[in-house]
C-alpha cells in the first residue's frame, strides 16, 4: 500500500515495536483526551496498560466535555482543554505525551496549534478523523435521522450547525466551496482556508517530536477510514491520499515538515471498529515504548 510511508501491519506492528528505550529518567505524563460521546470511563484499560509498560506513569484522562457536552463547538473544547492542560504542562520539565481519540484527535491538534509554549512531545492520533468526516454513521443518524450524508452540509455548513462539534469536521467532497467558506475548523487547521495565523500555528504544531496515525479499515465510524492517516475524497468520492493532498504539498500546517523529519509513523491496523480501539491490548501493547518515551 503506501509503501514510502512507515507503515506496520498487525504483527509486524509488534515486531518493529518494544524494544524498550526508555531511560532512567522516569517517564513523561501521558495525557489522554477522550472523544465524541464518551468520557474517562472509556479510558481504564488504557491507562492500565501504559502503567504497566512503564511503572510510575502520571496517566490522566481529562474528564471535560464528556459525553453529551463533547457537542460542544471544537474551539471552545480547545479552550477548555487547554485551561486544564496548561498547568499539568508547566509541571512536567521534560513534557509530556497526548494520546487523542476520534474527535479528541482533532481538539489535539486545534490545542497543538494555538498553544504557542506547548511541550508536548508526542502525539498520538487514535483512529481521528484528521481529515475530516463523510459517512453515514449511527452518530451522524442520530442526529440527523431525516438526511442522508449528501445533504448534511444544509445543516452543518451553516453558521447555527458550525455549533456543532460533528460540523466542524464535516468533509463534504461535493461542497468544497461551501465547506471552504463555512467551516470554521477543519478548514483553519488544514490551511485550507488561509489565515493570518497560518505561519503561527505550524511553528506551534512543529514543536511536537512525532506524530503516530493510527487507525485502520474496519473502523466503521470514521469515514472514510482513512481521514486517520489524512487522506480523503476527492469530488469522485476516491480517495487521495495525505502526500497528494494540496495541504501537505503546501506544508500549510507543518505535516510535510514532520514527514521529511522523519517525525511521522503511520499505523494500519484491521479488525478493529471505532469502539475497540483504545480497548485492545494489541494495538497498545508492543508500542507504548516506541510512542511513549
Ligand atoms: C498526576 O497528574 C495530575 C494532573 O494531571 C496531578 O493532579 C496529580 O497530582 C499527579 N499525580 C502524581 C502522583 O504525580
Ligand atoms: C471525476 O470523474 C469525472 C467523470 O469520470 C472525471 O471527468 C473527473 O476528472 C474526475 N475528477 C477527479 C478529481 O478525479
Ligand atoms: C485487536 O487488534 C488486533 C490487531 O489489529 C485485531 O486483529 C483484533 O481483531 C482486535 N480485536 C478487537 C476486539 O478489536
């Protein structure tokens, strides 16, 4: 498949991880971010893997927008965020690492970007939907029981449905200029959008030591599956993948820089759906000290 990237599959994932690094420094605190509709609770079995891979980890789920309230829009959940993240931040001398889960991937970034001082080192991207979302997911039924995905930008690409979390990040590859012009998000971070900040916020996001993509077919929620690795649709509904899309040619927000760094591992996992991820102790277990040290 994407064969210039870091790509590990099932086993081998297990193979190129686990030779443990770590030092005697003691380990940075893991900071997890939960995602749309759910809370720590979803968390407990992570956290006790990461601890049990490295002894004395300080690992927190931050319990904020939790289910119902993780509606709320995507920049006040960044600004909510931070104000708890910060602290712990300033804390920890040698930084720390995020872990980030579906939405939570996407609050990470917005974080990542606008935080000028941030020392997190790295940031693990869990099944997020980075480049956005296009599906007819139960979540997206629930909500809009009465419209199918082609017709979701009436509500999303508009100022009331820009309210939304789930709008935020609605990809709608047959209204570019709608989603150019409404979204006020996705649209921001990928640059695809221009904006003053731009130069700002890459700066910000580069600060970061490595970025993991996890993510894999079987997902069933993130659509398509892989927005997590940053690819998407193109109006054809075929996917184009991150190093042919035009932000990443750019380097609008930094991922071309990460990639070349060598800063970037790509993880495509199968059999895994949306719900499994941060409850599998395969996808976790050999990797905690590649990722986390
Ligand atoms: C772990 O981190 C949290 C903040 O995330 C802090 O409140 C707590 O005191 C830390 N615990 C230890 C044992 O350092
Ligand atoms: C989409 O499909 C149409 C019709 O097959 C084709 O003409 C067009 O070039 C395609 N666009 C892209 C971006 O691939
Ligand atoms: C756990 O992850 C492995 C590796 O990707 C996968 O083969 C397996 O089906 C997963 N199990 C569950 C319950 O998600």
């Amino acid at each position: 498949m994407r064969s210039s990237l870091n790509i590990n599959v099932n086993g081998l994932l297990l193979l190129l991880c686990g030779v443990n690094l770590a030092g005697t420094l003691g380990y940075k605190p893991v900071i997890i971010v939960h995602g749309l509709f759910d809370g720590p609770k979803q968390f407990l079995m992570m956290s006790r893997l990461i601890q049990e891979a490295h002894p004395g980890t300080n690992v927190s789920v931050i319990d904020l927008y939790d289910n119902m309230a993780s509606l709320k829009p995507l920049w006040v959940q960044v600004q909510g965020f931070k104000e708890l993240l910060y602290p712990i931040m300033q804390e920890a001398e040698n930084g720390i690492h995020l872990i980030c889960f579906s939405q939570g991937g996407l609050i990470c970034r917005g974080l990542l970007s606008t935080l000028p001082d941030h020392n997190v080192q790295s940031f693990i991207s869990l099944s997020s939907p980075q480049a956005g979302q296009y599906g007819d997911t139960d979540i997206l039924k629930m909500f809009f029981p009465h419209y199918l995905k082609a017709r979701v930008f009436h509500v999303c690409y508009s100022s009331v449905g820009q309210k939304w979390s789930i709008c935020n990040f609605w990809n709608d590859p047959h209204q570019r200029e709608r989603f150019l012009k409404s979204s006020n998000y996705l649209a921001l971070l990928n640059g695809e959008r221009p904006h003053r900040e731009m130069t700002e916020w890459r700066k910000n996001f580069l600060r970061i030591n490595k970025l993991v993509l996890i993510g894999g077919p079987d997902d069933g929620v993130i659509t398509p599956w892989e927005s997590s690795h940053f690819g998407f649709y193109d109006i054809n509904e075929t996917i184009v993948e991150m190093k042919n899309q035009e932000w990443y040619g750019r380097d609008s927000f930094g991922l071309k820089t990460l990639h070349a760094r060598g800063d970037l591992a790509v993880y495509v996992l199968s059999g895994v759906k949306h719900g499994y991820w941060h409850s599998n102790e395969t996808v976790f277990r050999g990797c905690i000290e590649e990722w986390l040290t």
